[in-house]
C-alpha cells in the first residue's frame, strides 16, 4: 500500500485528500494529512455574526475556471452554489476623491465598448485617444517576460496601469502591476499582442466568435456557496477519514532516504512513499531547507504579501444610502490606505438580511505591513475613516471583525514561468514530491484546488 502524506489542511490539502480517498477505500493508499493549525480551510473561513455571514478569506471563485464548482457538486454541493448578482454589478474607481463607475464593456483592463469608454469619466481625453488608436496596433513579436505595467502602458498609457491594472491586480494578489509577470498573471494579453498586436480588437473579435445563444442565461461572473465558503471546507472534511486528518500538528522539515519520505511533525516522525507540499511556497520552502537547499532557494524566491480583511455590519440606513454596485477600488495615487471594499450585501443574495448593510473593507501589500503591529481596534478606525472620507459614512457600525493573513497572496514576479520550470526539474529528482497551492499556476481557489487534485494523482503515479 501506498503511503502518502500531506502537509497543509487548506483547500489545495483537503483537494489533494479528497482525491485520495476513494484509493483509500478501496485500500491502496493511506494518507496522513498534517495541518499546524487547530482549523481545517487555511484562508477559507466564513464567521455568522447578526444574520450575516461574514467572510474572512476568500468569499467566492470565478465562475469560469470549472473545477472548485466541480468540487462541490461531487461532494453534494450542487444545489447550494450561488452567482454573484451581476444585474448590480457596478464597481467604483476612486478618482481624486469621487467614485467613478468602470464603464459597461471593460474586460479586465481592455475597453470593448466604444461609446461607454468615450463617455466614461474615468479616463482622460488623451488617454480615450490612445485607446481608439489601439485598436489599429499590429501584431508584435515580443521578447521575454515582463510586468504587467509596461505591457498596459505600451498599449494604454500611464493612467490605465494607475487607475485599472494596478487597483485590479491588486485586489488578486495584494501586489503591484509594475512587478507582477504578465506571462503567469494574464497569458492571454500577452497572447492576443502576439497574435493580434491590439488587444482591444482581439477581445471583440473574441466575443464575436463566441455568440451567446439567446435562451442561456449569462453565468454569474463569481460563484459562491449559500452558508459561504467554509461550506465548502466542512463538506469536505465530512468526505475524508477524520482519523487521517492531524490539525495542531506542523510539519518542521521532510527528509528523502533510502526511497522513502521521513516526515517530521514535532517530537514524533513517520515514513512515507510520496509527500504533497500543499502550502504556501515560502512554507514549503522551509521544510525542504536540509532536503533540497536548490528547490528550496527557488520556492523562497517566489514573493508573498500579506492582507488584511475588516468586516462590518450597519443598519439598514447605511444600506439605504450606500450607492448600488459591488464596492470600490483605489488606486495608490490617491494616497489611501484602503486597497478596496465590497458592498458584500449586493454582491451575494444570503450574505445578510435585508436591513443590514455588509461591507468588508482590504489592506493588502506594504499599506498591510504598514498596519499589521496595531491592535484590531486601531485598523478598524482607519477602515471607518478612510470609508468616512470617500463614501460619507457616519455611522457607528453593529460589529467589525478583522482578519490578518501574513504572507498568504502569491506574487507572480516577472520570470515566473520560468522559476516553475527550475522548480519541476528539482522536483523531479525527488521521486513522490509534489507541490500543490497557490505559488505556482494560480493564485484563486479554482486553482489550488485543481493544482492539489493534480499533486494527488502524481504521487500516486510517482510511487504506483
Ligand atoms: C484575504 C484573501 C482573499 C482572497 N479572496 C479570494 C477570492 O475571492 N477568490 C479566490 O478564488 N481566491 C481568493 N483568495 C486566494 C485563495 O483563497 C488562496 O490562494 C487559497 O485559498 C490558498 O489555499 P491553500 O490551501 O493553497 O493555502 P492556505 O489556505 O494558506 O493553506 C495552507 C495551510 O497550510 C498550513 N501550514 C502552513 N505551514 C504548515 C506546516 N509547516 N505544517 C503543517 N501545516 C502547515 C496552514 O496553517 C494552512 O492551513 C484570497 C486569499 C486571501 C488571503
């Protein structure tokens, strides 16, 4: 039999676990699941305070990358996924204090409508010029990698990385467009510039090819699950052997000898034919250290940030006059410490009962680092006054939660893709390791939970 150990009880562990159940069943594979916490989810938490369900991490995954919808109808979720409400969606742009709409059309950064964009204030005329010009952009043979910003630049200009790409981005990986690889974070511009030169035409030549048949519904852009994402994690655990599940128990360091894994958790160690790091690349890196000093050196160079969450709940006043839509971004220019805030009682049906208002409120990067030491009271009062400076609220709220996750985002720098492939050839000298989560080829939870389905099926192969 099979023995395989995972370290790590977040999505991409508990994915990972799942898939090895049924061998577990049928009694060719054990597996150990080691978590260092006392909570199975890692950055999946959802809390219920007054009626509302208030999410800590994460509080939904985009509806177009298939396997975390998948994952919960397999586990008898099905009936419980919900859509974000997009007949509302409506996201704001801080602009030198006033919250400007992004115009009907924008795909991610792209402008496919012309007329929205052209009436939009949230770009300058110079800036409406360039993106018309775009559209006449030839394609390009392009060299390596590179940031973000200079591909957004080279196409749109200064404001576009500023108002979009940066405040976009950052609200995904909690990083900078000026550092993120455009390669591993948006393959596909750097696909459309080379097959199209113009992205702008590209996405509509896109859409036309694609024609929505006009009796299916449009999918909801984000899914989520009626009791929130911890939904998610509790039906799972209730599909796995509890006994193969150790929480309070990190791992400190793995050792390959003599064909067999030694993990060592503690006091106690235990031998192991295959071992799935399902952790933060930083995590694991730690615990290769004496095994690989190589793969671990490359794991450490992939960056993290850190985030801060600040949930809070008011009255149906504060509903009443908040402006429709989903929340807001802010770029850095505008000197805030606020990255963004969701309206979350717009953005999902289920998240709070009608009379309350539920925002929750981000920090992320160097403006989280910036806070990380002060007490939870102090960062609630910098949410509330930052939200007093741009949306006008008042009001004292019924409850305010905050959540601190420490280098929990991935950064994708430039060069990204090619540290993977380093990282997969010292691996492969490793028989029976496998990595899985959110260092490496996607940051949501789609991805870690296909990237720790996928480190499931190679440790069995690796050691089969
Ligand atoms: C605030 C926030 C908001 C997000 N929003 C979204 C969103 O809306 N949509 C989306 O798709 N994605 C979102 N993400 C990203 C996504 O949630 C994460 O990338 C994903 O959940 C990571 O899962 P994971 O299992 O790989 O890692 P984690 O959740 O970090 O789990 C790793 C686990 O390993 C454990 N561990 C660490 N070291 C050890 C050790 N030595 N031994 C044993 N156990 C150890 C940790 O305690 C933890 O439980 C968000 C992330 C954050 C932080």
């Amino acid at each position: 039999m099979n023995r395989v150990a995972i370290v790590g009880g977040g999505i991409s562990g508990l994915a990972a676990a799942f898939t090895l159940e049924e061998s577990r069943r049928s009694g060719t594979v054990e597996y150990t699941l080691y978590e260092s916490s006392s909570r199975l989810g890692g950055v999946l938490r959802t809390e219920s305070i007054e009626g509302c369900l208030v999410e800590a991490g994460p509080d939904s995954f985009l509806s177009e990358k298939p396997w975390a919808s998948d994952l919960c109808r397999e586990i008898g979720l099905g009936d419980q996924l919900i859509g974000s409400t997009d007949a509302d969606r409506k996201t704001y742009i801080l602009v030198r204090g006033r919250l400007i709409p992004m115009p009907d059309g924008l795909m991610f950064m792209v402008p496919t409508k012309i007329l929205a964009t052209g009436f939009s204030p949230l770009f300058s005329w110079t800036t409406k010029l360039r993106m018309a010009q775009e559209l006449f952009r030839s394609a390009q043979v392009t060299g390596g990698d590179e940031s973000v910003a200079s591909l957004v630049k080279r196409h749109y200009g200064e404001e576009v990385v500023d108002r979009l790409a940066d405040p976009l981005l950052s609200g995904i990986y909690g990083g900078e467009a000026d550092s993120l690889s455009v390669r591993a974070v948006l393959p596909r511009f750097a696909e459309m510039e080379r097959t199209h030169g113009s992205l702008g035409r590209s996405m509509l030549e896109a859409r036309r090819k694609m024609p929505r048949k006009a009796h299916e519904p449009a999918k909801s852009i984000f899914t989520s699950l009626k009791n929130g994402m911890q939904q998610l994690v509790e039906n799972l655990v209730l599909k796995l052997n509890r006994s193969s599940l150790l929480v309070n128990t990190p791992v400190q360091f793995v050792e390959f000898e003599g064909g067999h894994w030694k993990v060592s958790a503690g006091a106690k160690s235990d031998q192991f034919d295959a071992v799935i790091l399902a952790l933060p690349a930083h995590a694991a890196a730690g615990i290769l250290s004496s095994c690989n000093p190589e793969l671990s050196g490359e794991l450490s160079a992939i960056g993290y940030s850190s985030s801060i969450a600040v949930g809070l709940g008011y009255d149906r006043e504060v509903r009443r006059a908040l402006p429709p839509g989903f929340g807001f971004l802010v770029p850095h220019s505008e000197g805030k410490r606020l990255l963004a805030a969701t309206f979350v009682h717009n953005k999902f049906p289920h998240r709070a009962p009608n009379d309350r208002a539920l925002l929750r409120c981000f920090f992320a990067g160097s403006n989280a680092d910036n806070i990380w030491e002060l007490s939870d009271d102090s960062i609630i009062a910098i949410a509330r006054n930052e939200l007093q400076q741009i949306l006008r609220l008042r009001s004292t709220p019924l409850f305010a939660r905050v959540y601190r996750w420490k280098s929990a985002m991935a950064q994708y720098g430039v060069g990204h893709l090619e540290r993977l492939d380093r990282i997969d050839r010292l691996r492969r000298q490793l028989p029976g390791l496998a990595l899985a989560g959110n260092g490496y080829r996607g940051i949501g939870v789609p991805d870690c939970i296909r990237s720790g389905r996928e480190a499931a099926r190679q440790a069995m192969e690796m050691r089969g």
